[in-house]
C-alpha cells in the first residue's frame, strides 16, 4: 500500500497489480518485475518470488506416430493400405472379376411376382391389371368404371 513493489528489496515504483488465478490476493510488482517475469530467456518468476503455487499444466500430446500398413510401409492420410498393398489389392479383384464373369450363366428371366389390382392374380411386366381383368374392363364405360355403385359391385365379385 505504499506504492512500492512488494518483491524483496525492491524500491520502483508499482507498476501494475498481479495475482494468478491459484491465489486469493494479488501483489503489487513494478515494470521491471514484470518484464523479467515475461521474459523466456530470464530465470526470474513472480511464483518463486511470492511464494505461490503454479496452475495446473495440461500436459502437452505427444505427437502421433505415423500410420503404417501391415507390410511396415507409411500409409498415405486418409488411406487404409499403402500404395504397393493397395495396387495388389486392385489387381487381385481385378483378376477374379474377369475370371467370375467367364464362369458366370446367364440369369433367367425373371417374371413379374406382381399381383393383379383388382382380382389379386399375377399380371405381366408394366400393367396394373392380370389379362381376364383387363378384357373385363375394356367392355365399361368410364361412367359406370368411376361410380360408387360400380366399385361396390366389384368388390363383391371378388
């Protein structure tokens, strides 16, 4: 309070309040004080000097080791194999796709499994209705197709 530094022995003038985030009351330190205290090259610390402990240091990470294939060679980022294993890897699918094409048959071909929208049957490819619904609804009108009456008799016919 009486407008020295507090470091011992020390007789400039304060130049500005000082109290690290582990301690309840701070210090008063001079210009020069501080300046040694920022310097990196310079032993002196406020720390020392007061006797207060120092925060809590995250420790620093370790840098990471390099990825490596299983054949010990560095991996590319962003890679799973290195290039020698992945070149061999593409020839070999390669190779059993040529030789899986040769020795595949053709597929049969597959008839629809759809079923008919009126009477539930099977229908060919593209159309909605099985051939004995569809003859059946060539013979109506749109008329008599769209009324309510119509729809009721048809579903009573299934």
């Amino acid at each position: 309070m009486n407008g020295l530094c507090d470091v011992k022995e020390c007789t400039n003038p304060v130049f500005m309040g000082w109290r690290p985030l582990t301690e309840r009351r701070g210090r008063q330190i001079c210009e020069y004080h501080w300046n040694r205290h920022q310097d990196k090259q310079d032993s002196f610390d406020l720390f020392e000097a007061f006797g207060f402990r120092r925060p809590p240091q995250a420790p620093k990470p370790e840098p990471a080791a390099k990825p490596v294939c299983n054949c010990g060679r560095e991996i590319t980022p962003g890679h799973k194999f290195c290039d020698v294993c992945a070149a061999e890897r593409k020839r070999q699918c390669n190779k059993q796709c040529y030789h899986g094409k040769k020795d595949h048959q053709a597929e049969p071909i597959k008839e629809s499994t759809l079923k008919c929208k009126q009477c539930g049957g099977l229908h060919l490819p593209d159309h909605i209705y099985c051939s004995k619904c569809a003859k059946h609804r060539k013979t109506i009108t749109r008329r008599q197709a769209q009324s309510r009456y119509w729809r009721k008799q048809q579903n009573v016919r299934v």
